[in-house]
C-alpha cells in the first residue's frame, strides 16, 4: 500500500520537525558549552544526533511506502535561555510538543487504515514516552537539589 497523500504531507512535516529538533538541541549543546558544562554539551549533541535519525526512520519509511518525500526549510531555533535549569525545561516541553505530533501521525494512520504506518509508528511512540521520562528525571533533580543539580546532571549526562 503507497501512503496517501494525507499521510506523505504529514510525515514531510514531521521529518522538518525531527530536523528542528535536532537544530535545538544542536544550539542547546552550544549554550552548554560557553557555560563550560561538557557533560550537558555532550548529551545535547547525542539528542541532535538521535532526532536526525528519527528524520532518517521517517525518510526511509515513507520513501519505501512510495510517499513523496521532501525537506523542507527549517526555521531558525532559540539560542539563549535563561539558565541550564530553562534549558531543561524546554527540553521537557518540547518532547511533550513532539509526542502530540507523533499522536496525531498515529490518529491519520489510523484514519488512513494504513496498519503498517501504525504499526511503523509505534516504535515512535514508545521513544517519546522515555524521552519525556528522561527529561522530567533531570528536573527532578533540580526540584529537589536546586541549583546544586546542576553539578550533578553535568556529570551524569557526559556519561551518556
């Protein structure tokens, strides 16, 4: 079965969000890194990595399903905030962002009836349920050590 028209558009706009993502995470890293803070630095660079791929899964997927797939420009990302804890806070927000898409890809798979976009698009899913769970796991840090974290997720997240 080729993907419809419907889905192509919405997975060549999921593939520019991936790729934002991974420009905000890239930019995230430079931040981290005129702080001095390799650890934090390191683990951005990983994130901007790992959204890539997930561009590249989309790309791969679609283009073996027939869908015209395409790039398309990617706006420009944030480049200052306020403090690493904010960093993180985007980070957490923005992961929620991506799952409601990632949702509502898997709603016009469903819609579609194309089970093996759906079927495809679980892996997706349970990516964005531990990306959240990671990202709400270092603001549990801050809530509870407060700026002392800081120290203490630098050093964890260079281990990744």
């Amino acid at each position: 079965m080729k993907l419809t028209k419907k889905l192509t558009d919405a997975f060549n706009e999921q593939i520019k969000a991936e790729m934002w993502s991974a420009n905000l995470y890239s930019s995230m890293s430079i931040y981290f890194q005129g702080l001095g803070l390799s650890g934090c630095a390191h683990w951005m660079k990983k994130q901007a990595a790992e959204e890539l791929e997930h561009a590249e899964k989309l790309i791969d997927f679609g283009m073996t399903r027939g869908g015209d797939i395409k790039i398309s420009a990617i706006d420009a990302v944030p480049v200052k905030w306020e403090s690493p804890k904010a960093v993180f806070e985007n980070v957490y927000n923005h992961e929620c962002y991506v799952s409601e898409l990632i949702d509502k890809l898997m709603d016009l798979a469903i819609a579609e009836n194309d089970k093996a976009t759906q079927e495809f698009l679980r892996w997706f899913i349970n990516e964005q349920v531990e990306e959240e769970e990671t990202a709400q796991g270092i603001l549990d840090k801050f809530k509870v050590f407060d700026v002392h974290a800081l120290y203490c997720v630098d050093h964890e997240l260079g281990k990744r």
